[in-house]
C-alpha cells in the first residue's frame, strides 16, 4: 500500500509600507487563511485523547509477541490458514512472505520468490497462497503445502490489495494506477478488468447487492462496481475528509465504515444511498480496518489501535490501546475471537506479529 505524504501550505511575508489599516487587514486575511488549515494538523498529528475515551482494556488483550527477526523493512497486508494455524506476512520491505505458525509461535517458512510483496489471500478449499507485488506488478499463486510457484499473472504495476469470492471462486486484486484484475482462482487466468479513476487501496465485496465498493484516494471517492458488469456503476465522493484507505462492510445494516487520514476519522456511508451517516476521529495514519458484532477495530501508524462500538448511526470509542509505531497492518480473526498486528522493527527491536485476544460483549 502506497504511503501518501499529507499536504502542506506555505504562508507568504507580508511586506507593506501602506497605512497601518492595511497591516490590519492583512493580519486579519492571514489569520483566516491559516487557522482552518492549522486546525486539521492538530487534527492529522494528535490521537484521540485518552479521557474522552471510556476506556476497556478488556477489549482487546495482548497474548504473545512472536519475532519475526529477519524481517526489515515495511511489513504490508496479512492472510490466515485457520486450519493449520499459519499466518501469512507481506514483508514489503523485505522482499518476503513469512510464514507464522500462530500455536508454535514460530516462523516455520520464508517465500522468496516475491518482490515488495503487499496484499494476501489464502484459498483453503484450493490450498493456494495468492500474493500481490507491488516490486514487479505480478500476481502469484503458491502451493501451500511446499510453496511451489503455480503460476503467475503480469499486471505491470504495484500490485496491491486482494479479495477471494469464495462464490465465485473468483480473486480480485487492485493494481497501478486504476485497475482490478478479476481473476479466476482455479485456472489461474485473468478473466475481467475494472477500470477506476485512480490506485485503489481497501475494497470489499457485498454479496447481498452485487457490488464492490472501492476506496479511491487519488480521486478522493469510493467507487461503486457491479461484480455482474465489472463496470463502475457510481462514485461517491468523499466529503470533509481525504486520503480513505482502509475499509471494512457491515452487509446487514448496509453500512460502510471508511477509515481516513487527513484528519484521521472513521466515516460511516450508507450503502443503498452513498451518503454520510456519521463521522468520528481516531489516530493518525490506519491501514486497517475490521467490524464484527457491533465493535469496530482500527490499526493506526501513529502507535495505537483503537475500538469503537457501533449502533445505527454512531461510534462510540471504547478502546485506545498504544503499540508501536509503524504498526498499522492487522487482521481480525473473527472466528477465533483473535486479533494479529505485524509491527514493523525499530529502535533496536526485531519484527513481530503480535497476538491479542478480542472480547466481545
């Protein structure tokens, strides 16, 4: 996942030798030309603040720390074996997929045949490993019994998130700059493409109507495609907010929760309409984003990750719990009640996969 650099403004020096209600006037111009942009940077760089928060630290319980340590570098998207236990780690940044027995807490493999490795899915009832690069715009297919490559598909460039319709048997994967390669997950052949105006980052597929919904940050909208046409049948843009990177899809309630950067908020949209339900902040800097009965999980850069409840119309922060920065990929594992957050290494502390136990009430 590309990393976007948040926009900045430069205020020009006023020189004037005119009267002194020009200096006035100018002063007043600059202060309303500079306090709104002032007000989203305390925004974009401060995280929620701890008491207005009720906090529950049952939520969210710390496990075990698992060491990758010879990872380096950028750790990108994360898929699970639930039947073996294996959790699969993009290492972008070192040019490598790692396999992590969860119950042995071990690495008990290393996929080299990958470049700058980002989005993931694992196909159980195929036993196929499917991994995005971004450093050779490839997508892959292993063999998850022995990691054999089974095949590979050239999207030319910066391969990037995966989707499994496991209906369909159908894998989509977003690349370059406005493109998702519908392909098929027993041939291994590319079937379809959807056009989109810009890189798409987080999408998820809705069942119930048909539809993939697309976060486009380069045009600032999500992007309505039909699974039925692979055509783009709306475009909602993004209002009071930019940069919206991760997704996560409440079918039953027909909402989407998109997780921006500038500020850093959660918006909820509507999925019959596109519009707006709500919006509330959170930290700074998300890559993912995960629902599940009621409670919303949010994996931020900044060092934290925070939960929210959710009803109807709102969400209600629950949980800002701090680990580490740099560490904004996790994975919620619904079924097991078991949240992963691969943290990156730094400041003398080696790569992990970190382990917590999820609490639902």
């Amino acid at each position: 996942m590309k990393i976007y650099d948040a926009p900045y403004a430069q205020a020009k020096h006023i020189q004037s030798e005119k009267h002194i209600r020009n200096h006035v006037y100018d002063i007043k111009l600059f202060m309303q030309l500079i306090f709104p942009l002032l007000t989203v940077l305390a925004f974009f760089t401060c995280s929620p603040s701890d008491k207005n928060v009720k906090q529950d630290n049952t939520v969210l319980t710390l496990l075990t720390k698992i060491e990758l340590p010879n990872v380096t570098g950028r750790i990108d998207h994360i898929a699970y074996d639930s039947i073996n236990n294996l959790a699969f780690v993009a290492a972008l940044g070192n040019n490598s997929v790692e396999v992590v027995n969860i119950h042995t807490k071990q690495v008990i493999h290393s996929i080299k045949e990958v470049k700058a490795p980002q989005g993931l899915a694992y196909i159980p009832s195929l036993n196929k490993l499917v991994v995005a690069n971004d450093g050779d715009g490839t997508v892959k297919f292993f063999d998850r019994n022995n990691y054999k490559l089974l095949a590979e598909i050239d999207l030319k460039d910066d391969a990037d998130n995966i989707r499994y319709d496991a209906e369909k048997n159908l894998i989509y994967a977003g690349y370059g700059s406005g493109g998702i390669a519908i392909i098929d997950a027993i041939s291994m052949k590319q079937k379809a493409t959807i056009l989109l105006d810009g890189h798409p980052e987080s999408f998820q597929i809705d069942q119930k109507q048909n539809r993939l919904y697309i976060n486009v940050p380069d045009a600032n909208e999500i992007e309505v495609a039909s699974l039925n046409s692979s055509s783009i049948i709306a475009k909602w843009k993004i209002t009071a907010a930019s940069s919206n990177f991760p997704m996560a899809l409440d079918t039953v309630n027909n909402r989407l929760f998109i997780g921006c950067r500038i500020p850093p908020s959660i918006k909820i949209i509507d999925t019959r309409t596109g519009k707006d339900i709500a919006s509330v902040k959170c930290s700074g800097d998300a890559d993912d984003l995960f629902y599940t009965n009621n409670l919303l999980f949010i994996s931020a850069g900044k060092g934290y990750i925070d939960a929210f409840k959710t009803n109807d119309t709102t969400l209600t922060q629950i949980s800002h719990m701090t680990t580490s920065d740099g560490a904004r990929t996790s994975l919620l594992l619904t079924s097991e009640k078991r949240l992963l957050l691969a943290v990156p290494a730094r400041n003398n502390n080696s790569a992990a996969l970190w382990l917590f136990k999820v609490t639902i009430k």
